[in-house]
C-alpha cells in the first residue's frame, strides 16, 4: 500500500481524483475512476496516460485482480511506442517490477527495478520508486542490509527541492515498515528480531502517521505496524491484539485480498512470537487450515514457519518438525533461484566498495581517511582531481600526496585512476554487449578514449573492446573486490578478475513470460 500511494503521488495534478482516492485507501474507487479514464483517453498526453496506467496497473495488484493487471500492462506496452526509447524501457521495467514483486518473485522484481534505479537520467519521482520497490525486493530476499542501503539511496534523491512534499514522510513510512518485517522474520537474521521492540521504533511509527495523516491508507499501514510491534502485555486496543485483528479486517472492507493475506501472516508471526498461539491460528483464519494450499501460497515460507510454531506450541513435534523442513526448503530454493538474480548495480557496487576500502583507509591518518573517503563518493566524477580533495579537507596538494604515498605507496590520482579502471572493467563483465565501452567509462568519469585504453592495457594487460567482447557471466567478483585488490596490490599491480561462470546467458523478461 505504502508503495502504491507513493507512485500515485506522480497523479496529483492531473489525476487528483485518482490519486486522493488511493491516498484514502479506496482502490476500488480509484479503479473505477481511473480505468474509465483510461479507455476515453485514446489520442490523449501519452505521459500522462502512461503515468496513470502503471498507477492503476499497481493498484489492480493490490486489489487482487492479477489478470486485469497483466492485461493492462500489456496495453500500456503499446501506448508506450509514442515514447522515447529511454522512457519506454524505464515505464516497461517499472510495470514488470511491480509484478515480479507481487508474485512474490524478488530477484525478478529487483532485476527489473534496477533498470531505473542505476539510470541517472531517469526522472526523479520514477527513480525513486523504482529504488523503493528494490529494496522491498531486497528485503524479501533477505537482503536486508543492501535493502536498507537502496533505500538511504532514495531518501538521499528525495530531498532535492524538486521531489514532492510527501516524498519523503512516505519514504520514511517505508524504512520503518522494513524494519518492522525484517524483526517479525527473525528466523532470516536473529539478530533483527530485538529492533521493534525498542520504544523509539513506536515512536517513530507514531510520528510517522502524524506526518502521514493526509493519507488514511497510509495511516492504516503504520497503525498496524505500530500494533505488530506492541509486544508489552499492558498495551492493548489499538496497540495490542485488537490492533491486529482491526488491520485485517480493514483490508478486507476494502476487497484488498493480498494486503489482508499479508496482514494476516504478519500478525500470526508477532502474535507467535509472543506466544499466543490460538490468537495467531484464529488471526490466519482460512490460511492456517490447507496445507496444500500453503506450500503453493505467494507467503508459503513464512505460512510453512507458522504452521512448524504452531505444532510445536500444541505438542505436536512430528508435525512441528515436518512443516519446519518444508520451510527450510522452500527457503533453500529462494536463495538458489531469485538470490542469484540480485542484480548488477552502480550504486549498490559504490556503497560496497566503500566497505571493501575501510581497510585502507584505516592505514591513512584520520584526517586522510576523509580523503580517500571523497574519492569513493566522487568516482563518478569526471571533475574529480587532487586539488579539488585537498580544499575538501583543507590540506595542502603536496601533504595529501605524501600522506597517501607514505601510507597506501599510491599517490591520489594512482588510486583514482586504479578504482576507476577496476570499477570500468567490472561493469564491462557484468554488463557485456548492453552499453558502449565509452559509455561505461564516462559512468565512472573517463571520457577521453586514448587515455582509457593506455591505462586500461596498463591495468589488465588487454583492451576494454577485448573485455567487453566476452560472454556475460552472473557471478563475477564484485566491484568491491576487484578495488581491494586494484588498492593493495600498489603502483605497479594488476588485477585479475576470475569469473565463476553461473549461467551462460542472460534471460530478458516480459510481462506474458511469467
């Protein structure tokens, strides 16, 4: 839901009707409103209908109707050919994402989303749900720390004067639904299982509705989460038990069959976790009685965990340990089949490799380390020099350049230099036939072609045309490994990149191949 309100905010000038009708939580009435529309619209702003179009393509998610939905997507695969090019693989990404994502199929959807989230052209409000929808990917997997990187990502993008006002509350909104679902799946991270229950979590979802309180959906969304989380016994009504079954029953009102499915296994798990097990089989209602059914549910991993809870707490071991094995399978097979899919990305690769480099910069005094952190920041950019690091920390060019000699044996443009290769080639590996070898090098700040391909040859002892020729492979060292490696191995040290070789191509997906 949280999702949808903040792709209908892309609605509100021209669709406002729309767009204030899912902001109340009314989807149905905004699919009555908007799909007409829609049908009139022929001939119409194509922008503004391919706005529309995705927004209530979402919603018919949410309400249920898959193949409505896919069937609107398929529609808006032709409204789209009056586009750009660059416009039509951003809006075909965006719909695919949201539907890998519904189907519960996480490494797809954040494949997808990624189209947009590492397009630095792409407009701002689209970038940011797509990065949005990537770390609910991410989150799915169990990714949760590059989850919560995607996202800082996003809020970092929102706070430009130019994103709408509600941008970034529902941003916030999201952050603290993922920590909330990350802590309720603490059988993914124990570690994680402690977060909701610290009394600034509460208060932050509270501040949160209050900020929110424009949106009744979205208010609805944060109550509940503020109900997962009431784990003291004293607090009752509207953050205890009460608050839970209030939740579902709001979905339901409103015919929001998945998000009702999804509160109802939230609930059972916070409910389990406190050990009122006949509250969480009453609170799952027809989910918790088919087991067949179950094990093909979009939430069997976590059903399947509740069902193993529940037999245990009533004795019944046999049955507890059956249902746990089947939990730890269907587990095993999301790993093997959509963790593999986590896909090749610029700004998750950045904040990777600048945890890759702590060790480095821990050798440099700490002032340095500002430095060497600047220069991870601005790989990207091509006016990046040493004269522009050492204003930064307020230095003079000659101390940085002896600091990092004395402490790295690299001089600050050595290291530039060498990251930029190492970030070049990797990108060129990951990515082989999709872009240029241009195009990727002026991605890391390298426009001028003969300088490239001298230091490039110096580097790896072969051309980037020779790299990029070779087959894609989805397993290759990270970017953040390969910098470790450029940094350590000194001035005059190559790097070899060994690929271990997953899948032999690449599938591109489409809305009628799920």
């Amino acid at each position: 839901m949280l999702l949808l309100t903040l792709g209908s905010l892309r609605l509100v000038e021209q669709d406002g009707d729309v767009a204030d009708a899912i902001a109340r939580g009314d989807v149905q009435e905004a699919l009555r409103l908007g799909l007409g529309r829609l049908d009139r619209g022929a001939g119409g702003d194509p922008e503004r209908l391919a706005a529309l179009g995705q927004v209530l393509g979402q919603a018919l998610l949410v309400a249920g109707r898959d193949e409505q939905a896919e069937e609107l997507f398929q529609k808006q695969l032709r409204l789209y050919e009056g586009l750009p090019r660059a416009q039509v693989r951003w809006l075909s990404s965006m719909d695919r994402g949201f539907l890998f994502l519904h189907l519960n199929k996480p490494g797809r959807a954040a494949e997808t989303f990624n189209v947009i989230a590492d397009a630095d052209d792409a407009p701002l409000a689209l970038r940011v749900e797509a990065l949005a929808g990537m770390a609910q990917a991410m989150q799915s997997m169990g990714e949760h720390r590059r989850a919560a990187r995607t996202l800082a990502f996003a809020m970092a993008l929102a706070e430009t004067s130019s994103a709408p006002r509600l941008m970034m509350p529902l941003l916030t909104a999201i952050e603290l639904e993922l920590q909330v679902c990350r802590a309720l799946r603490h059988y993914d991270d124990v570690a994680a299982a402690e977060l909701p229950r610290d009394r600034d979590v509460r208060g932050a979802l509270r501040s949160s509705a209050i900020a929110l309180a424009a949106l009744p959906g979205v208010v609805a969304r944060l109550e509940f989460l503020l109900a997962l989380v009431a784990h003291e016994p004293a607090l009752v009504g509207a953050e205890g038990v009460d608050g839970l079954f209030d939740g579902v029953r709001w979905y339901r009102d409103r015919r929001l069959t998945p998000m009702e499915e999804r509160a109802r296994v939230e609930a059972a798990l916070a409910l389990l976790d406190r050990g009122q097990a006949r509250t969480a089989y009453d609170i799952l209602g027809p989910l918790a009685i088919d087991d067949a059914r179950q094990l093909h549910h979009r939430h069997a991993i976590e059903l399947r965990y509740c069902a193993s809870k529940l037999h245990a707490m009533n004795g019944r071991h046999s049955d507890a340990l059956r249902c746990y094995r089947q939990h730890a399978q269907l587990s095993l097979a999301r790993l093997r089949f959509e963790l593999t899919r986590v896909p090749y990305s610029r700004f998750l690769e950045q904040q990777e490799r600048a945890e890759q480099a702590d060790a480095d910069q821990l050798r440099l005094p700490p002032r340095y380390r500002r430095a060497y952190q600047y220069i991870l920041d601005h790989l990207h950019d091509r006016a990046l020099s040493v004269r522009r690091i050492a204003a930064e920390i307020d230095v003079t060019e000659r101390a940085l350049q002896m600091a990092f000699r004395a402490n790295l044996g690299l001089t600050p443009a050595e290291v530039i230099r060498k990251l930029r290769m190492a970030c070049i080639r990797t990108e060129l590996q990951q990515m082989s036939g999709r872009d240029s070898v241009l195009a990727v090098a002026a991605r890391w700040g390298m426009a001028n072609r003969s300088t490239l391909a001298h230091n490039y040859r110096q580097q790896f002892g072969e051309t980037p045309s020779a790299t990029a020729s070779l087959p894609s492979f989805a397993e290759l060292p990270s970017i953040a490994a390969t910098v470790a490696a450029a940094v350590a191995g000194g001035a005059g040290a190559g790097i070899v990149a060994v690929a271990a070789v997953a899948e032999t191509s690449r599938r591109e997906f489409s809305v009628d191949g799920v």
